[in-house]
C-alpha cells in the first residue's frame, strides 16, 4: 500500500514537472516573439529578424512570427523574401481577409501589378467580398492600363507603406494583417485575370520524323476577345502534312457563370481530308476549395466515314507558383474495348501568370488529330487505335510593356504505325507563338 502511495506521488510530480516545462517554453517562445514584435516596431530589424527565423525555425505552424518575418522583409523591400514567407502561410490559410490584402500590397510595393491582379483575384474566389481587396485589385488593374498612383497615398487604407520608416507607426492589428499569401499566380479561368480586352496570337510549328514522313508544318492566328458574357476567340489553323495542304475553322467560347463556375465550348470545320470535318468540344469547369479545379465535358469528332466520341474530365490543383493538371480521356468504342489517354500538365509561374516554364507527358491512345497520312489515306480515322507517347517543354515569357509574350516549345512523339501493329516511329516538333494584347 506504501509503495503505491509513493509510487503515485512520484507520478503526479513526473506529470507536473512535464507541464510546468512545456509551459515554460511556451512563455519563454512567447516572450521572445514579444521581444522580436518590439524591435520591429523600434525599427531594429536586423535583431529582430534574428529571434523571428530563430521562432519559425522551432515552431514552423506558428503564424504570428512567420508572419511578422514575412511583413519585416516587405518593409525593407525584401519583396522576394516576403513573398516566399507568405506563400507558407496560405498554404494552410485561405480565408483571412487581411492576411490577402498584406500579401497583394507587398506585390503592389514591388511593382509586379500583374501578380498583384492575380492575387487579388485569388483572394477573391475564397472570400466572397472584400472592400479592400476590391479596392487593391483596381489599383492593380490601373496601373497595368497606365493610370499612375501616388506611392504616399494609395496604400494608407487600413495599412501602412511599405518603407520601414513608417513601421513604428503601425498597430498591432496592421502589423499582423500585412503579411501572408500563397502566390496561386495561375489564372483560374481564362476570364480572371484578363486585362486588355484584345489579343492576336500567331503560331508556327514543324515536326519532323525519323522514318517514313516528310516534315509536317503548323501554323494558326488567332484573334481573342474579352467581353462580359466571357472570352471569344476565333482561329484559322493551317497545315501541310505530306504535301497537302489544310485550313480548319476554330471557335473558342468560355462563358463565365459565377467566381467558382466557368465553361468551354469549340466548334471547329474543314473541307480539308486533313482535318475531321466537324468537331465538338465542351467542359465545365469548378473551381474548388483548396484551390482545386475541377472539369469533366466531351469531344465530339465527325470524319468522312465515322464519328467518335470522347468523354473528357480533369482535376487541377494550384500550389504555390506551380499548377498541376491531369486529364483523361476515355472513349468507348463498339468493339466493347474502351481506349484511354492521359496528359499531365506541370507549370513553374515567374513572376506572374503570363511568365511560366511548362512540362506536358502524355500516353495512351490519342484522342486528338495527330496521326498523318499516307499517300491519299488518312489515318485520322485510327486515331484512338494507336499507342502513343509524348514529351514536351513550353516556356512563356514577357516583353518590356508586358503587352507581348513570346512561348516556345519543343517536344518528342513516340508512336504506333498504324499499319503496322508494335512498330514505333519518332517525331521531334518545335514551335513558337507570338502574343500581342491591346
């Protein structure tokens, strides 16, 4: 009976000494983030950058200090460095109003207005309505369209300037507010984030193979207009495949229904062997909690002497400046064997979403129109019957104004001779395409 009065009594001072040590680094960390917020606020910011990366380094989920880092280095103009800290907070909080709005100033200090755009409507599509952010995002568009802010005025709205000579003037509440955002540059639909309300797009590509085919040519131009009811973009495709020559007929339309859902629709016609004469396409796009985009739609392709189906859907995921997107394809088929194919689609964003680098892998049995001819047989129509492999690299970049971009892509097919069940021959393709907004 002694021994378990003893044994007890050792246990309950075990358990209290356990928690009196957590309590005490816990107010030993809490007075050190004190101590580090005071030094901010005196201007000291060399010390007190020392103690914060010391505080995220052993409490990597504790806001407030990797919070007051983030909004330190905005201060000094560290914009990059704020940047990173931010997008390591979003991450796992979506919904503070105030933590967006600390995150597009400090995109709106550096001068990146584009990402700033982007980010305001980021922010937007979690929260429903923001005055202030609202009010940050015309600013954003102003400056790309040319309209100037004073840099002492704009930003005394609810938060303080970016230089750290006005730090000590801020509250407690502002010093906290400016500083978190995960920089989801990828437009979420092709209607977020336009500025300019025209754009003119010319492509040309080659593909070139190791057997067989002669050099095939690519060429299109393309006219995209934003309106209300979303964006509208008609295109004219060119092609040379084996000595024939094609045009097809393209029409591209997203309608935009609300901040979380959006559309794709495509007609598309040629009298052309070398293009399907009619095409169909269609998604709906989501946009989802946890920055997920969700789609699912069809194509549709009519040729001279069939018709195929194609049952489409992809899920997107947005995480910091890198977009991820799978996309299937399945197709059933009236011999009772369902072909498949699949692309995943990974994006690097730069410094905003017109400035990317891209890698695109796809494989199964293709459902769009790369096949080629031969002599006067068009082999379109084996289409979904045919393996095949690609590889290729896209990198997107802007001029000076950020009015034009340049995107050049390079790519390798491996696929199946139609003819000739498990043969396989190779395609090297390049191409570069010319934006000009207006």
């Amino acid at each position: 009976m002694v021994n378990k009065y003893y044994i007890s009594l050792v246990f309950l001072f075990l358990t209290s000494f356990g928690r009196g040590q957590d309590m005490a680094h816990n107010d030993g960390f809490e007075s050190t983030y004190q101590k580090a917020y005071d030094l901010v606020y005196q201007g000291k910011h060399s010390s007190a950058k020392t103690l914060l990366l010391g505080l995220v380094d052993n409490r990597p989920d504790h806001i407030d200090a990797r919070s007051l880092l983030a909004n330190t280095y905005s201060w000094e103009g560290r914009y990059v460095q704020a940047r990173n800290e931010f997008n390591t907070i979003t991450s796992k909080e979506r919904t503070d109003r105030k933590i967006w709005a600390a995150a597009i100033k400090n995109e709106l200090y550096a001068k990146n207005n584009s990402l700033a755009l982007g980010l305001a409507n980021k922010a937007l599509s979690y929260i429903d309505s923001d005055s202030e952010i609202e009010r940050l995002k015309k600013i954003a568009f102003d400056r790309i369209n040319g309209k100037n802010y004073s840099d002492e005025g704009w930003y005394n709205q609810e938060t303080g300037g970016p230089s750290s000579t006005k730090s000590s003037e801020r509250n407690t509440e502002v010093a906290i507010a400016e500083e978190n955002d995960k920089v989801d540059i990828k437009p979420k639909s092709p209607v977020d984030t336009e500025v300019s309300n025209n754009r003119v797009d010319v492509r040309n590509a080659v593909t070139v193979f190791d057997q067989r085919y002669d050099p095939m040519i690519y060429s299109s131009i393309s006219y995209k207009r934003q309106t209300l009811a979303g964006s509208i973009i008609p295109r004219l495709n060119y092609s040379n495949r084996l000595g024939k020559n094609g045009l097809q007929y393209d029409l591209d339309f997203y309608p935009k229904f609300s901040k979380r859902f959006y559309a794709y629709l495509n007609y598309g016609y040629s009298d052309s062997s070398i293009y399907p004469k009619h095409k169909f396409g269609g998604d709906l796009y989501a946009n989802l909690p946890g920055a997920i985009e969700f789609s699912a739609g069809g194509r549709h392709i009519v040729l001279d002497t069939k018709n195929v189906s194609v049952i489409t859907n992809s899920i997107g995921h947005y995480r910091g400046n890198y977009y991820f997107s799978l996309r299937s394809y399945i197709t059933p088929q009236p011999d009772n064997l369902t072909r498949f194919s699949g692309n995943l689609l990974v994006r690097k964003y730069l410094k905003d979403a017109e400035n990317y680098f891209g890698v695109n892998v796809g494989m199964g049995y293709s459902p769009e129109l790369r096949q080629i001819i031969s002599g006067d047989e068009l082999l379109a129509e084996t289409l979904l019957y045919v393996e095949s492999q690609r590889l290729s690299l896209e990198y997107q970049f802007t001029g000076k104004n950020s009015q034009n971009a340049y995107r050049a892509n390079i790519g390798a097919t491996r696929q199946e001779l139609a003819f000739s069940a498990g043969s396989f021959f190779y395609g090297i393709s390049a191409g570069i395409t010319y934006q000009v907004k207006f």
